[in-house]
C-alpha cells in the first residue's frame, strides 16, 4: 500500500494536535489566492502594463517556503518519507499506466490525507517554478496573473483544505467570548441575530488573521507572509464594509443603524490609512526594518480597529461590559486619545527646544539625535492613533528630519516652525473629543518623558 493509498486517520490526529498550523495554513492559502487579485496590492501608481512584478512574486516565494514548513510539520515523519518514495519511484519505476493508476488514486480525493498530499505537492512543484521564473529578473502583469490562476484554481479544487468552500468554516469561525455568545443566542428578531452573529464572526475572524501576523521577526519570510495575510484582510474588510453598509441601510432600528453607520466610517477611514498610506509602496521598501515597520503599524491598526468595533458591538446591547473583559491588553478610546495628546506634545516640546537652540549651532547636532529617538518611539507607537487626514502632514515631516545629517540650517528651522504650528492646532482638536472633555492633560508626566529622551 503506498503513501497515498492509506487510510488511516492521521489527519484527524494531525488537526488535533496542530490547530494553530492548520489555522495559519487556511489564513495562507486564503491569502496566497488573494495576492493575485491586483486591485488589492498596494501600489504607488504605476501602469500594470509595464509594472515589473518581481518583488511580488518574491514574497509569494517566500510564502510558499512558509507554508511548506506547516505542511513539513503536520504532516506525520513516516507518512512523509513514504510520499518521498512514492514519488522517487513514480518517475525512476513505475510504467505510463502505473503512473496514471497512481496519478489518478491520488487525484480522486476521497480522503483528507490525499488532499494533503495534493497540497504539498502543488508547493513542492511551484517552489521550483518560481524559483526559476525569478531568476529571469522581469516578471511581467501577464506571467503574475496566469501564475495567480493556476494557483487559485489548484487551492479551490482541493476537495479537503480548500479554504473557500464554505463561507462560514466551523473549525475557526466561532465566538468563543461565552458573554458574547449569550448576547447572540438573546437577540429575539431572527434578522437582527442573523446580522449581529455574522457580524461578530466577521470581526472575530480578522483577528484570527492578525493573529497569525508575526511584528517581531525581521526575516523576510515572516515579513512577506504578514503582508499577503493584511491583503487578505483588506478583500475581506471590503467585503464586510459592504455587509455593513447595507445592514444598517435595512435595519428599522435607529439606534442599531447609527451605530453600523459609525461603524462603516471608521472602516473606510482606517482602510485608507493603512492601504493608502502606511502600506503605500511597500514593495519599493529595501531595508527590513522599514518593512517591517509598515506592516507593525498597519497590524496595529487594524487589530485596534477590530477590537474596538466589537467592544461597541458588545456595549450597544450589554453595557455594563468593558473592553478589558473581552480582550488582553485592551486600551480603551479615552487612553489613546490621552496617549497621542501626551507624545504629540511632547513632539511639539522637543521642537520648541530646537527654536530656542538655534541660536547655539554647537548644541544642535546632539538635540537633533535626541528628537530622532524620540521620532522612533513616536512611529512605532503614536503613528497608529493618528487621524487619516494628519498622516500625511506626519509623514512628510519625519521623513524629512530623518534624511536630514547636518545641523537645521534656516530652510529646516522655518519647516520646524510650520510643524510646531500645526502640531498647536492639532492639539486643540484632540482636546475637543468628546472622551477628553473634562480629562486634562497630565503635563507633568507628559514633561517627564521629554526629559528622558533629553
């Protein structure tokens, strides 16, 4: 009996003892597929036509290796040499109509465990064709898209792992939150519960994603899994924004419709900061660290966006619950509000040092160091919290600070002084949400930590 011919439940044993590999194997496989729909990636702009492809097609590379490695992991050692065998003597061995018996045992898919087998085989073979595709330096819109057919094709006519087949997929779309439960199983109007259960799942489900985004690791087949995985997640947020709109649009309660309608303009705010902005060009990036920079504050915020959306989901018909009962770690609205008023402050500080220093051009290369310490911490925490519409003012200016070596000369003291401006007027926005009213900032802590980076 060879490696594909058994029937044993190895399978079974294996999802049981791997759940958290067959969970980021069904996130990979939903993401690899959506890769390839263009429309998704985020680009700086060029013409699809003479876009170069290569770097893309480096990262679906690397996310092959990725999920090679899952599939070296869950599928047991004995049953793996057996597949190596099996093919060593397919080629070297066996007859035409033996190997077509085999080929076609294996393909008729009457078993989990075959359709594993087909998995690893389709990776095993892609990995050398794209190997060698990459080799050619040139990958056209054309070679990308056919590449993205086959493989879409060989994913959804896996009879077992495709991750498509059902919309709803019981092994990883629950509510686990036992409060969260019983506020679905309590809704009386069948269509409101429809709505809501969907809706939570949804939710719950782009955290599975996240989950499986990994924003410490600088290796590069970490750092383009996650990126296939928050392109996954921007089809999927497309899709449920849409779900949400219309939702609220049909629901005959007021309180229900405003919320969905909030709901619905936070999404496509926080889609284009993340799409539009943090992500824009990514795969222009050369250094790892900016990388993974990009793909840390884009996890961020989706994460946050996420949570935060079920905890007023949660509220609107359990009040009383907290976000701190449903989630690790949890940082309320008012917290991060307090926090991007503190750092933006202490950012506005740190360049009012600078105007008052100008005058002492020996001081200025040690403070503008400091202030670019400060700028790190500031992009790797605060930049999540800001609003879409001040991103770009943000940006602009750090990248400028950053590519500046030499003492502020006039030119960059009038560009500070502008920024110190709008800095002010940010402020006095924040100050007026409605979480911070009556929430003075602590200026004291906020002067404590400018003297730590001072």
């Amino acid at each position: 009996m060879n490696a594909h011919e058994k029937t044993d439940t190895w399978f079974d044993a294996s999802r049981k003892a791997h759940r958290e590999h067959y969970s980021e194997l069904d996130v990979l496989l939903r993401s690899m597929e959506r890769f390839f729909h263009v429309e998704y990636l985020p680009s700086a702009g060029e013409d699809l036509t003479s876009r170069n492809f290569h770097n893309e097609l480096i990262a679906v590379r690397d996310v092959i290796f990725r999920m090679l490695a899952i599939l070296e992991v869950v599928i047991p050692e004995s049953n793996k040499n057996a597949y190596w065998f099996q093919k060593f003597t397919e080629t070297k061995f066996l007859s035409g109509h033996s190997r077509d018996v085999f080929r076609g045992n294996l393909y008729r898919q009457d078993s989990p465990e075959k359709g594993m087998y087909l998995l690893y085989d389709l990776f095993i073979n892609l990995k050398g064709i794209v190997t060698d595709l990459l080799k050619t330096k040139q990958i056209s819109y054309l070679s990308f898209k056919n590449i993205g057919q086959l493989i879409s094709r060989e994913i959804r006519e896996n009879t077992y792992l495709n991750p498509f087949r059902k919309d709803i997929n019981p092994d990883f779309d629950i509510i686990e939150n036992a409060e969260i439960a019983n506020i679905v199983k309590s809704i009386r109007d069948p269509k409101i519960k429809k709505s809501v259960s969907l809706l939570y799942i949804y939710l719950f489900r782009f955290l599975r994603y996240v989950g499986h985004i990994d924003i410490t690791s600088q290796h590069r087949v970490s750092l383009h899994a996650s990126l296939l995985i928050l392109i996954l997640l921007r089809s999927e947020i497309t899709m449920f924004h849409t779900f949400v709109r219309k939702t609220g649009e049909s629901s005959k309660n007021t309180d229900l419709r405003d919320l969905l309608n909030s709901l619905s303009y936070q999404f496509s705010m926080e889609m284009k900061r993340v799409y539009l902005q943090e992500l824009k060009g990514i795969m222009h990036k050369k250094t790892s660290q900016h990388f993974r920079g990009k793909i840390e504050n884009s996890t961020g915020i989706l994460k946050n966006l996420t949570e935060q959306s079920i905890v007023q989901l949660t509220q609107f018909f359990r009040p009383r619950i907290q976000g701190e009962g449903i989630f690790c770690n949890y940082t309320t609205r008012v917290n991060q509000s307090v926090k991007l008023k503190e750092d933006i402050y202490v950012l506005n500080r740190f360049l009012s040092v600078i105007e008052e220093r100008a005058g002492r051009p020996e001081q200025l290369p040690d403070i503008l160091e400091k202030l670019k310490s400060f700028m790190r911490y500031f992009e790797s925490f605060t930049f999540k919290m800001l609003r879409y519409d001040d991103y770009e003012e943000f940006s602009y200016f750090f990248s400028m600070i950053f590519s500046h070596k030499a003492p502020p000369h006039e030119k960059i003291l009038e560009k500070i002084h502008n920024f110190k401006i709008f800095l002010e007027t940010t402020l006095r926005h924040i100050s007026d949400r409605a979480e911070l009213k009556d929430k003075p900032m602590d200026v004291v802590r906020a002067e404590e930590m400018l003297k730590q980076y001072l």
